[in-house]
C-alpha cells in the first residue's frame, strides 16, 4: 500500500480508516436528511419555474427581480448540498474525500443551520406561551410569505441539522477521532493565544450589542426592525451565545490543560461556525436589495455582522492552529 503523506487529511494512506457499509442508523439518518430538503428545494424550483406557491397577493416576491432569482438558485443549489453530504457521510467513497472538501461545506451547514435548531423551537415556545408576535398585528403588515412556507421550511431546516449532526459525529470520529483524544494538553503559542483573545473581546462586544437587542434595545437599528418582536428577540438572542460560546471555545484551546479536548473543540466549531456564517447571510442580506424598497440596515448594524463574521474566522484559525499542533505532535 503506498504510504506517502497526504497532505490534505494529515494522515497516510496506510492510517486512513477503511471504507465500510453504514449501519441502518446511518441509512434512516441519510434518509431523513434527504427527505428534509424537499419542502426548500422544492419551493426554491417552483419559484424559479414562475410559480407564486405560498406567495401571497401583493408581495413583493410576486415579481423578483435578477437579484431574488440569482438568491433563489443560489440557495437552492446550497440546501441540494445536503443530498450531497449526507451521501459522502455514509457511503464508503466518503472516507476518500480530501479533508478541507467536505469540512469546508460542513463547517457553512453547522453554521447556518445550528442557529436555527436553537431558535426555531424557541419561537414556537414563545408563540405557545403567548409572548409571541400578535397576530393582528402580523396580519397588518405588508405580506410577503404565507405562514405555512415559514413554518414548513424551517422544520426542515431543523431536522436537517439535527440529522446531518447525527452523520458527521460518527465519521468525524472514526476518520479524525484521534484528534479528540485526551485533554487540551500545552498552551499553544503566544500568537494564537493574541488570535483567541481578540476572538474573546470581539465576540464579547458582539453579544453585549445582540443582547441589548434582545431585551428591547433598539439603537442601531433600522426602521424595518426597531419594533423588535419577541420572535426577533430569540434570534438576537442566540447570535449573542453563539458569539460568546465562539470566543470561550478558541480561549479555552490556546490555553491548553486537563479539559477534554472535544469540548473547547465543539464551542470553537459550533460558535465558530455560526458566528462567520450568519455574520455574512446578514451582511450579504443587507448589502442587497431591500424586499421593501426602503434603506438597508445602519452602519451599526453592519458593524455587529462584521464583528460576527470576525468572531468567526478569529474561532476557527484557533481551532485550525489547534488541529494542525495535534496532527504534529
């Protein structure tokens, strides 16, 4: 067997783990990550194809102009993703796929999708609790979808994370598990350690501004968002812990010592992932088109994206740094 080094996973040939047949867990796994993508690509394609399914009379996405449609493929494309990924994960070709080809795009679906596993149920517990958006209210405003597509989409959003979670574990485990092992061990250098402090003090500032918002704060924000709603408010809520939690993880690695390696591992992926990847969906959503025709968001409210999308890549070149010290060692 050739054992010459390969570059991109940082093991040999020879250390690689054996390709094998997913488990049935796996397979209903797979199965329900897929069947998860049809209520989003679906839309997503009868949109593209001309429809105005769940489109109500008078919104603006009746007619999308050259930047909804390019968002609409875009996103398609991104959610067809996950057929893709969950095929990697379980079929024995899998284990072959050069490292930074499938963490890259795991590392966009953790982001995107972790929030929303969080938020989303936290909407709909509000709503029972009856802290929601009220619907006369609701009602009142200009329509844009109808309330069926929310609801609908982002349950598949939520079961997709949960199951993509569910897949990648167990391969990550198995092709990377060494890496997990044990404690934090030595501090790493000096310069990672300035990297994890500065993504400390930025994702620190970050949550102070998200959770000012959370409570009712509306300082630097628009005139489309300044009635802040309590669904709104869980959404800011989350994007402060995910900043915090981002921090806290990338601190606790460049620190080293007897903590086990896997949960200052999963903080720095998870925060880190949420941070960068909503920091940008947001910063791309503003720097758009707006759906009402107005003003984008203030430049305060660009700056909290920029400094998630910071927090972000700040988490994962500790989290890199780590890894790279791990495989060395």
């Amino acid at each position: 067997m050739n054992t010459r080094e390969v570059q991109t996973s940082g093991v040999t040939d020879a250390q690689r783990p054996s390709p094998s047949r997913p488990g049935t867990g796996q397979r209903v796994l797979r199965a329900v990550a897929v069947v998860a993508t049809v209520p989003y690509v679906g839309l997503k394609a009868a949109w593209l194809a001309g429809s105005h399914l769940g489109i109500p009379e008078g919104s603006v996405l009746r007619e999308p102009g050259p930047f909804f449609v390019a968002a609409n493929s875009i996103t398609l494309a991104m959610d067809a993703c996950v057929i893709l990924l969950a095929l990697v994960l379980t079929r024995p070709w899998g284990i072959r796929v050069p490292a930074w080809l499938l963490t890259v795009p795991v590392f966009v679906a953790t982001g995107l999708l972790t929030p929303i596993v969080v938020a989303f149920p936290g909407q709909l517990l509000v709503r029972a609790l009856g802290l929601g958006t009220d619907p006369v209210a609701g009602a009142a405003r200009e329509p844009f979808l109808d309330s069926w597509v929310f609801m609908l989409v982002y349950t598949g959003f939520m079961v997709q994370g949960l199951a993509l979670a569910g897949l990648f574990v167990p391969y990550a485990r198995k092709r990377w598990g060494r890496l997990w092992q044990g404690v934090t061990g030595k501090r790493l250098p000096p310069s990672t350690g300035v990297v994890a402090a500065a993504a400390v003090a930025v994702g620190l500032a970050v949550a102070v501004v998200y959770g000012y918002w959370t409570f009712g704060g509306t300082a630097g924000l628009g005139a489309g968002t300044a009635d802040q709603s309590v669904d709104r408010a869980v959404v800011t809520a989350v994007d402060a812990i995910c900043a915090l939690v981002a921090g806290a993880g990338a601190l606790l690695l460049a620190r080293g010592g007897t903590i086990p390696a896997r949960w200052p591992l999963g903080l720095a992926w998870i925060g880190g992932a949420a941070s960068l990847s909503w920091g940008a969906w947001m910063t791309i959503a503003a720097l758009g088109p707006q759906l009402d025709g107005g003003e984008g968001p203030p430049a305060a409210a660009l700056l909290i994206y920029s400094g998630q999308m910071i927090t972000g890549l700040l988490a994962g070149t500790v989290l890199i740094r780590f890894l790279s010290a791990r495989r060395r060692a």
